[in-house]
C-alpha cells in the first residue's frame, strides 16, 4: 500500500455535503431525520440537516475500539442513547464520515430499520471491501482518509493560541 492519503480540507468538507445533500434531493429523498454516527459523522451529519433544511436530528454513538490497539470483534452503541422509538414510521438519513468496513453503518441501519419508516445512508466515502452499499456516496477511496476535524491532536491546556499572543 502506498503512503498517499486522501486528504480532505475544511472548504472540501463544505463542497463535499452539499454535493451529497443534492444527490440526496435530486433522488427525492426527504428524512425527517438526520443520524448522525458519532464521532465522524457529526459534522456530516450537521451539514446535511443544514444543507437538506432538515431540523429532526440524532446522534448514535457506536464504538469499535475499546482502547489503543484493542478492536471489539463487531461495533456497539454505546450511552447517551438515541430514542429511537420516537422515529416510528419516519424518513431517516443515517449520515457518517466513511464506510471502512461497512460494519458500523451497517449495525446503525439494521438499528434504524427496526423503527424507522424507510431508512437510507450516507457517507463522504466509501472503500471498496465495505460490506454495506451507502445510498449516496461523494467519493470512492482505499487510500488513508485524513479528516479536517481530527488531523490534529486534540487541543491541551497552556498552548500559545494562532493569533492571540
């Protein structure tokens, strides 16, 4: 595997969703809902309910590392828990930032199905060994992902501040 990554910026981020909300609207889609899968579905999912005109939205945190190196053989939900039984019947958009192994969005959707009227997914990428199909995808990839929102570490107390020293 070669070390070339996909980098996405903050302004590739911001074209990215709204050309996967069209995708979403030209397909005649509209959730009443927006799920975003926490942790990199949240800015996608906020974009989408933005960019759809959507105000119903959720988040479901699912986990498939317990610890540095240490992988659970398949992803969990994990608390605060999303009401799921107050979507009954609705139009769901599950949202996240990729489909890896598809494992993840595949457990949120199966969730949804359960109580949702008609669910449907999408991500800003998909790689190919994913064993779930988004709906909509912006762009297909095997390389790397770099995300804006977590290429850099987190921030900690003491550092000098861009701008304000």
């Amino acid at each position: 595997m070669s070390d070339e990554r996909e980098v996405l910026t903050w302004q590739g981020f911001g074209d990215a969703s709204r050309v996967l909300a069209q995708m979403v609207v030209d397909d005649g889609f509209e959730p009443e809902v927006v799920v975003a899968v926490a942790r990199g579905g949240l800015p996608v999912g906020g974009a989408l309910a933005y960019a759809l005109g959507t105000k119903g939205v959720g988040t479901l945190n699912v986990e498939f590392y317990t610890g540095v190196d240490q992988r659970l053989p398949a992803p969990i939900v994990l608390p605060p828990l999303l009401d799921t039984d107050a979507m009954a019947g609705m139009r769901v958009l599950v949202a996240d930032d990729v489909a890896d192994t598809g494992e993840t969005l595949a457990l949120v959707k199966q969730l949804m199905d359960q109580h949702a009227g008609e669910v449907r997914t999408a991500v800003l990428y998909a790689k190919s060994r994913s064993i779930i199909e988004p709906d909509y995808v912006w762009k297909r990839t095997d390389q790397w992902i770099t995300f804006p929102w977590s290429a850099l570490p987190p921030v900690t107390r003491g550092r000098a501040h861009p701008g304000h020293g």
